[in-house]
C-alpha cells in the first residue's frame, strides 16, 4: 500500500520566522508517516532524507511582482510533476494564500483584519508623493491577499488550522467561516528555552550588556516594533525614570522612527536596540521582564519562548499568546494594547514584587513545557489523516 504523499507549498521555510519555523516543525513531523514534496524558493533546516525538495526559483523585482510570479510556478510546478513525472498529491498543504487547491490552510493571520488595521496608516493624505510608489505596491498587494482569502477561507472543503482561538473570530466575522476549527498552538524547543539554559546563561549576558544587579531589564523582541507595541511601551516607561530600568528591544527592525519619540521623552541610555541573534535565549537570560504589548498578533513567539525559560511575561489580550496565559497565575495581562497606564501599572507591580516575578516566572515555565513541537506534530498528524478521509469520502461520494 503506498504511502500518503503531501506537497506542502510555502514561499520559504526556515526555523528564524514564525509561520515558517511552523511549516518546518510540522514538515519534519509528518516526514515519518507520509511522503513529504516541498515547493518552495528557499529552504532551510530541514532533514532531506525524509522530504523531497522541489526549488522553484525567485525572481528579483517587487514583492508583488514576485509572488505572482510565485504562485503561478508553484502550481506549474506540480501540475508538471503529476501530468509528466507521475507525482501526484494526496493532500495538499500551505500556510496562508499560497494557493488555490490547497487541501489543509494553516492561518496565522487574517489578512483583511490586518489590511483593516492598517487603513489609516495607507490612507493617501497621510503621506508623502515621494511614497506613493510604495503606498500603491501596499494597496495591490494587500488587495490580492484579501481577494485570495475570501476565495480560499470560505471554501467549506478546506481544512483550516488556527494558531489561536481569536482567529476564529475574524474569519466567522469577516468571510463568514463556522464550524469547530482546530487550534494547534505554537510549540517551543524546550532544550533551547528552560530555566536551567537561563540561569547558566545570565551572569554572562547582564554582564557583557552592562546590566547590574540593582538594574530592572525589560526586553522586547521581534520585527515590526510599532505592531509588537513598541510606542506604548515607551510612553509607559517614561514615567519610571526615577527607577534603575532599561529596556532592551531585539529584532531587526528600524530604530530610527522611535528615536525622536526616545529623545522627546527623555529615554536617552534607558532603551538600547539590540541586533537579532540566533541563540535568542541569551536575551531571555538578560531579562528580568518580558513586556509585549502586541497590537495584534496571532502567537507571537517570543512570549511564549520567554516563559520556557523562567521569564515573567506581561502581553495583551490581542496577541493570541495569551491564550496559554492565566492572567495573575503565570503572566499578566494587559487589556487595551493602547492603555498606556494599564501597561504601567504592570510593569510597576512586577518592578515592586520580586516575590511575584519569580512566582509568574516559575509558573509560566510550567505552563509552557506543555507545548511543545513533537505535541504539534502529534497534532498534525491527526488533522491531516482526518483531512485524508474527509477528501477520500467526498472523491467516493462523487463517483457514487
């Protein structure tokens, strides 16, 4: 009997990104009970002895321009694999709007709620002619994700997988979406991120980032500061100047639009941007308090790798990450994103009670070692061999 085979369709896949570090997990765990193809422009660790990679290559130019390109070849690509080489997909799985027939969507983000949010900020008025050629590339694109999700998300024969339960919301709210969705929360590598790899790792990272023990460090990480919060946060330490605390923002974002907002508020020397790197936990070690205050995030990870390792964590009821939190048990929850004293309040109650940042801490280790990426895996095979037969009894009931 042969096995299952699935082609799992995603732009790139690496273990540095969110959605993709999902499709890597999820790839790898399905690699032992089905024949996995990967189509894909970039790839990365990943096991190739248990998943066969199909490159498609990148073109250079706009990222419109390229996904178009991409998401006619990928579906070239396979057409030509099953009317040529005989490869044919029993499933077919991608994150997102990748394409058309897919079998199995994970969403990690409703597009239209975001493009939503944004409005504002691409509102024509608001900025300069000179960027205008980007404003416009903006508005294409995030009409063609809307235009594929609507097509995509309401087909009821497509199998969704949400990150957070919050994403069911959107997709009932905005395509009309129902039914009982799976919910596969984000795992966490234990062996990287746990209390022990913390404390071994602390004295030498507040040492080398000139943190001593008298100094509250606050931490951030992530891209796109502005979505992860980053302006509240501001205006929200501004008024602890009095207090031995600095913030430390890790990512790869731009730090420039935030520095005259540093500068008007006086926060000079007390928030140090700090450059991404591959061993997170380093930073995790550094810090006493981990502050997310996401505008909208579907799970962000680094809350969720924060509490792995000990580390007390204070997000918004907007990123689905608080989802695993009990709110005053094992982290603290903010309820409007934009609340800047709410946020303060917090910060100031964790700064007051040591007794408390270690009791969330301790907790909040606790609480993620429950989610891990072989519970993912475990998971996903059972969504995906449901999806299997759900497929098989519609193709029966069609011959029938």
């Amino acid at each position: 009997m042969r096995v299952g085979r699935i082609a799992v369709v995603s732009p790139f896949i690496d273990k540095r990104h969110g959605t993709e570090r999902h499709v890597a997990e999820w790839t790898s765990h399905l690699g032992s009970d089905y024949e996995v193809h990967v189509y894909s422009q970039r790839v990365e660790d990943l096991d190739f002895s248990h998943v066969r990679w199909h490159r498609i290559p990148k073109l250079p130019g706009p990222h419109l321009f390229n996904f178009l390109w991409w998401f006619a070849a990928n579906h070239l690509w396979r057409w030509w694999d099953r009317r040529v080489r005989g490869i044919s997909h029993d499933l077919v799985f991608t994150p997102g709007t990748n394409c058309l027939d897919a079998d199995v969507i994970s969403v990690h983000i409703v597009f239209a709620e975001f493009a939503r949010r944004v409005r504002q900020e691409l509102a024509w008025r608001r900025n300069p002619v000179r960027s205008w050629p980007r404003l416009l590339h903006r508005h294409l694109y995030y009409r063609l994700i809307t235009f594929l999700e609507r097509r995509l998300y309401t087909n009821q024969n497509t199998s969704l997988i949400l990150i957070a339960r919050k994403t069911a919301d959107e997709l009932m709210r905005i395509y009309g979406r129902n039914g009982s969705l799976p919910v596969v929360y984000t795992g966490v590598d234990q062996n990287a991120f746990n209390p022990e790899r913390r404390n071994e790792l602390r004295a030498d990272a507040r040492q080398r980032l000139d943190l001593d023990s008298s100094t509250c460090a606050l931490l951030l990480v992530g891209n796109d500061w502005r979505n992860k919060g980053l302006p509240t946060l501001l205006k929200a330490i501004e008024t602890f100047k009095e207090l031995p605390m600095v913030l430390l923002v890790a990512g790869s974002d731009d730090p420039y639009p935030f520095q005259k907002q540093i500068e008007e508020r006086g926060l000079q020397g007390r928030v140090r941007f700090l450059p991404s790197r591959p061993d997170i936990e380093w930073y995790y070690a550094a810090a006493d308090v981990y502050v997310g205050p996401s505008l909208v995030d579907t799970f962000a990870l680094p809350p969720a790798e924060a509490m792995a390792c000990g580390v007390p964590v204070i997000t918004t009821v907007t990123n689905g990450t608080a989802e695993i939190i009990t709110d005053g048990a094992d982290g603290l929850i903010v309820q409007d994103p934009n609340n800047v004293e709410e946020l303060a309040a917090k910060i100031r109650l964790l700064f007051d009670d040591a007794g408390l940042q270690h009791r969330l801490g301790e907790n909040a280790a606790l609480t993620a070692r429950q989610y891990t990426w072989d519970r993912n895996g475990e998971e996903i095979r059972t969504i995906f061999a449901d999806a299997l037969l759900r497929k098989a009894q519609r193709s029966q009931n069609r011959r029938s």
